[in-house]
C-alpha cells in the first residue's frame, strides 16, 4: 500500500515524483476528469513505472477504464508499465473479461 494523503477521491504518493497513485470509493463521472488530470501528471512528472493502488477502490465505470487504457497506450510507447495493486475480485474478473489484465500488471 502506498503512504498517501487524500485529494477528493484520488490520493498521490507525498513525494517530488509521484510513482504510486491510491485510488479509493469509486472511480465515476463524478470524478473521471480528476482521476485522468492525476494519473496524467503522475505519467509526465516522471518517467518510472506507474502502481495504482486499488485496495479502497469499490467501483470504476468504463470511463475510468478508459482513461487507464489511454494512460497503458501512452506509457507502452515510452517502454512503461503500469501495475495495478490489492485489486479486488469483482475489478480483477471485470479487467480478464475486457482483457485489460493482458496489459496491466495485476499484483495481490
């Protein structure tokens, strides 16, 4: 689990070059365009991999499954991955049956 301070719904690693991004409640179109504006920066401001911590994460619609598809597209081409942690089992079957679970590195 990343060590994290909230913003909204969305929490960043307290660090110069945010790595590790905490996602917690749901991902909506309540918040869709903070969850992008975040995982945006946190691929620009840096050029490691990028961990998403899903364990207080309850829901995510297919706009935020989008926008993690966009950010694997642009990542792949700079050679990136991203990896997602604590993924519950109801996220974990949506991601095989997209087959999102191909491109982004599921750990638990």
């Amino acid at each position: 689990m990343c060590n994290l301070k909230s913003v909204d719904y969305i929490a960043l690693m307290q660090k110069e070059v945010p790595s590790c991004i905490q996602v917690a409640g749901e991902v909506n179109i309540a918040n869709i365009d903070s969850f992008n504006d975040i995982l945006n920066r946190a691929i620009t401001s840096n050029s490691n991999d990028l961990t998403i911590d899903f364990s207080k994460l309850t829901y995510i619609d297919s706009q935020g499954l989008n926008v993690l598809s966009a950010i694997y597209s642009r990542m792949k081409e700079q050679n990136r991955k991203i990896f997602l942690l604590n993924t519950n089992e109801n996220i974990k079957k949506l991601l095989r049956i997209l087959g999102l679970d191909k491109y982004l590195h599921i750990l638990n």
